[in-house]
C-alpha cells in the first residue's frame, strides 16, 4: 500500500488525544518511509515519520508543540482498512511518550 499524497481526517479520537477534526493529514511516502507535516485545532506545528510494512500498517512517531507551548511526543502504530468506495480507514493505537504517558486510540479517514 502506497500512502504518498493521501490526505487524512480524524473522525474519532481518545479524550487524552490532541489532533481533532480540523488537522488533515497530508502524507508523503518515499520507498517505505512515510512523513507529514501537520498543524490546526490545539496543534500549533507537528512531524510525523513512520515506515509501512507490506500490509500498509505504519509503525510512527510523531512530534508537535500545542497551544500551551507543549512538547508533546508519541509513538503510534495504524492498521489501514478498504471501505467500500475504496477508500483507506486508517485504526491507530497510539501511546504519548511526554506527559503522563497514556494510551488511546483514533480513527482517520482518507479524504
């Protein structure tokens, strides 16, 4: 599975998560490394760095500064599944490595 110039949208996330709906998920894929930028909603700027397996899961980290001058850090892996229309759900699990350290889950949609 190639993610290169796929757009995604959260459509859920835990209470403890900080990307919301208005944040699109641009990515970029080179061989098996995928990258993004991100910013919007209480995220003022983020990276996100991953390598997809053959069965289009992502193994990532992420990075980004919130609005209250955060720096909050992660590590989340995504199972990706084909809705009818053909496009991509992406199911995450997702843990903060800053902070307190919980764990939570998210959903984004390709766009």
């Amino acid at each position: 599975m190639n993610y290169n110039n796929k757009k995604f949208r959260p459509i859920s996330n835990s209470e403890n998560g900080e990307v919301s709906e208005e944040i699109i998920f641009h990515y970029i894929q080179e061989g098996n490394i995928l990258s993004c930028e991100y910013q919007g909603g209480e995220i003022i700027k983020g990276h996100l760095i991953g390598l997809v397996d053959e069965e289009g899961n992502i193994d990532m980290r992420y990075h980004h500064i919130n609005r209250n001058g955060e720096l909050m850090t992660g590590v989340c892996m995504s199972k990706p599944e084909k809705k009818e229309n053909g496009k991509i759900i992406l199911r995450e699990e997702w843990q903060w490595t800053s902070g307190d350290c919980s764990k939570g889950n998210s959903i984004l949609e390709e766009i």
